[in-house]
C-alpha cells in the first residue's frame, strides 16, 4: 500500500491508521516471541534465518531482524522503490526491539516439550496473524520482506505466490546449513498464518473504515 492513501485524510484517520500499525508491529513481534519460546517444533523460514545467525554469530535475534530487514530494503531500492515508503523502514525497525523486549520480559511461558507446546505454538501464529492484519490494515505500508517478495515478483514475471515460495525456500536452505530450528511445524507455517491473515486483514480494514471519517469531496469548479 502507497503513501497516497492519506491524501485528503484528516488527523483523527492518520492517528487512527498508525494507531492500527503500530498496535500491528507489537502483536507481530509478541506472536515471534512466543514461537521463539518453542522453536524447537520449527519457525516461518524468516525466523529461522534471524535465530540460525543469532546463534551462530551472536547479537540477538531482534537485531538479526533489523539487519536482515534493512538488507533487503537496501536490495529492493536498488532494484525498484515502489515498494519502499516510511512503513517499510518503521517495520524493519521496530519489529526486532519489540520481538527482543518480550523476550528479556522472561514473562512468557518456556517450552514444556509437551503437548501443550503445540497450542503455543499455535498461539504465537495467530497473534502473529491478527498482527500482520492490523498493521497492514494501517495502510502504512508493506513490510521490507513481502516488499522485496513484491520487487522480486515485478522483475521476474513470477506471480506473487509463486515468487514467495522462491525467496523464503531459498531462506529456509540458507537458516538450516547455519543450523537454524528447522522442523516439522515450518513446512506447515505459511498454510497456517496466511488464512488468520487474510480474515484479520478483512476484519481491521472494515474496522478501520467505520472508525475513521469519510474524506472530504473535491471540490467542485
């Protein structure tokens, strides 16, 4: 989504949207937190990669975030900027401290290596899921990952799915020959979030629509 969706909008609606993709990033980066806690049922391919370098080249898995998401802002601008706008940029930013600050908390439950295991897992997904709805429903702009997805998709001809498949294969190979937590769960990851997406990107964006105001009519000459 573009910068243009502002035009015409009143502060009340701007505060409204970043209210929604602000509230999104912190849903987003709790959601990892928790499937972190149980990483060793497996993780989204990105996540794998982030943990894989924490692991292996220290600093921590927030931060691997940001330099990931920054890199491939630097790739995409270099390729095509369409998709680069402030939303991008906050997104690469503040995922990875919010994702870091629910860790250093402690608050949340460590893996059980049970059953219950599972449901947390399953928990971290679709707050994950409700947090991709809402900051996307802000209409702040595409995160840096499915920014690049988009960028790789216009060049290459690929359709969008088609290239997400490519890049976060090519992602999963890369965090596992580092030894990141590569398990049962990461091949099912994307069949899981993406329908709690799609229904909370539906929901926060009718949302979204009743809270703020109409914009106003041009003019007429």
């Amino acid at each position: 989504m573009q910068l243009n969706i502002f035009k015409g909008d009143t502060t009340r609606n701007w505060l409204i949207r970043y209210a929604f993709f602000f509230m999104g990033l912190v849903c987003f980066g709790l959601g990892i937190a928790i499937s972190v806690k149980v990483k060793y049922l497996g993780l989204h391919p990105w996540d794998v990669l982030n943990v894989a370098f924490s692991q292996r080249f220290g600093f921590s898995i927030g931060t691997w975030s940001v330099f990931i998401g920054l890199a491939l802002i630097l790739v995409s601008l270099f390729i095509s900027r369409k998709y680069i706008n402030i939303g991008t940029f906050l997104n690469a930013l503040l995922i990875g401290p919010i994702l870091d600050f629910f860790l250093w908390l402690d608050v949340l439950p460590d893996a059980t290596h049970t059953g219950l295991d599972y449901l947390l897992l399953l928990l971290g997904i679709l707050i994950v899921g409700i947090g991709g709805g809402l900051y996307v429903a802000g209409g702040i702009g595409a995160g840096p990952r499915d920014g690049f997805m988009l960028t790789i998709s216009d060049r290459t001809g690929f359709s969008v799915s088609k290239a997400r498949i490519v890049v976060e294969c090519v992602v999963l190979v890369i965090g596992y020959l580092l030894g990141g937590p590569v398990f049962i769960v990461t091949f099912f990851y994307t069949f899981i979030l993406s329908p709690i997406f799609q229904v909370s990107l539906k929901l926060f964006a009718r949302l979204r629509d009743m809270l703020c105001e109409p914009k106003p009519a041009k003019a007429r000459v």
